[in-house]
C-alpha cells in the first residue's frame, strides 16, 4: 500500500527544550493510526506541523494534498450558521447543498441552519468532523476529538468516526491519551516518549471491536506508557 505521511528526521525544538527527537514515521493510504504517549510528548505538535500550522522544524516530510484537521474543541464560529461554518473556504460548489450532505452523515441533517452556541458538545463535535470530511481529505488530523465529550457521547462518537473513515477512506493519525479508545479504532498503535517513537502495536482484531478482544494488548500498550494495568483498572 503507498505512504500517505512520510517523516524522516523530524526536529522541534521549543526553546531549550526538545519536543520533536529526530522522529521517523510511515502511515499508508487509508490507514488508521494512533498517538499515544504522556502530555508534552509531542503528539499534537507532530499534527500540528503535518496540518502545516508549524513550520519552524528540521527534518523532511511528506503529507498528502488534501489535509483535512479537527481539533479537540470545535473551533466554529459563531456568527455563523452551522453550514456555513462546514461551507467555509469551499469554492466552485454549492456550499449548502455540499454541508447538508455532510451534515447527513454525522446525524446532523436536521441542524443545518442552527447557530453554533445552541449546539450540546457532542453535535459541535460532529459538525467539525463534518467541516474536515466535506472536503475529502487524504489525510484526516484528529487531536483529541473527543476528550472534552462525556463517556457517552464519546462511545457513539467512536462509532461514527469508524463508519466515516469506512465510507472515506483516508488515511487517520489520531491523537489521544485513552488507551482503550486508540484499540478499539485503530489499525496500528504508535507510543511516543520524550519525541520519539519507543513501541508500535498492529492492531490486528476484527471490527467492531470490544474491549475483551484486546486486554492483553492493553496490558502491553499500557507497559510501554510506564502504567501497571493494575492501576489502571
């Protein structure tokens, strides 16, 4: 399968204080890979500079065209209605037609003309999911998506995440803390310390997945990060 992220060599450097070591990194075409690792271990700063919102790095990489991002918060703005803030930017389309569709998609198809600040987390969530999918993206930059949702809402968004990425089909490098969450929707799980990478699992499980059929990857995984699985519990 051909590479989607090529990075040879990766350097950040914040200061006195080195974020990104030299990190070497492959995702392929439609592959689903995880970030795991503790905080200021440069998960979110790897996406930031992938996104291109960076630019001050040493090393080489290689994204796709289109490169679509969304953030733990949703980032809309207000003063528009939620199509408009999925339409923004687009060109040569009918932006409403196009953010219905994808508002279809999440769920939302009914809350097209809605104001951002009337919508619960979960629904701003799936409206900024929306906004990165509408643009067909080859390569989809997810920082915490849900880390800001209750238990529930975090369940039902695993889901959906699942079943867009079936349908699109772009590559995913997907940055979260929850162990759990990071098996049950990825292909491959990547750990990172002190800006390089110190373990890679396959996750090579059929879907949908459930929290028994990997426990004792859940160990493993949890080792690399320092945690006993006891403590965890």
């Amino acid at each position: 399968m051909a590479g989607a992220v090529r990075i040879r060599g990766l350097v950040k450097d914040f200061g006195p204080r080195r974020v990104l070591a030299g990190l070497d990194l492959d995702v392929a075409e439609g592959e689903f890979v995880a970030l795991l690792g503790r905080s200021g271990c440069g998960k979110s700063t790897l996406l930031r500079i992938l996104a291109g919102l960076d630019p001050d790095v040493e090393g080489t990489f290689t994204v796709p065209e289109r490169v679509s991002v969304a953030f733990q918060q949703p980032r809309l703005l207000p003063w528009r209605r939620v199509w408009r803030n999925i339409s923004l930017g687009l060109r040569g389309v009918d932006g409403r037609s196009v953010a219905r569709k994808a508002l279809a998609e999440v769920r939302l198809a009914d809350h097209a003309d809605a104001w951002p600040l009337t919508l619960s987390g979960g629904e701003a969530q799936r409206v900024s999911l929306a906004r990165a999918l509408v643009r067909e993206p080859e390569l989809l930059l997810l920082d915490e998506p849900f880390g800001a949702l209750d238990a529930l809402t975090r369940l039902a968004m695993h889901h959906l995440v699942e079943q867009l990425w079936r349908e699109h089909r772009p590559a995913v490098l997907f940055v979260t803390h929850d162990v759990d969450e990071a098996l049950l929707l990825a292909d491959r799980v990547v750990v990172l310390d002190e800006g390089r990478i110190v373990a890679e699992h396959h996750v090579d499980l059929p879907r949908p997945r459930r929290r028994a059929s990997f426990a004792d990857l859940r160990v493993e995984v949890l080792s690399d990060l320092g945690v006993d699985d006891v403590e965890a519990a």
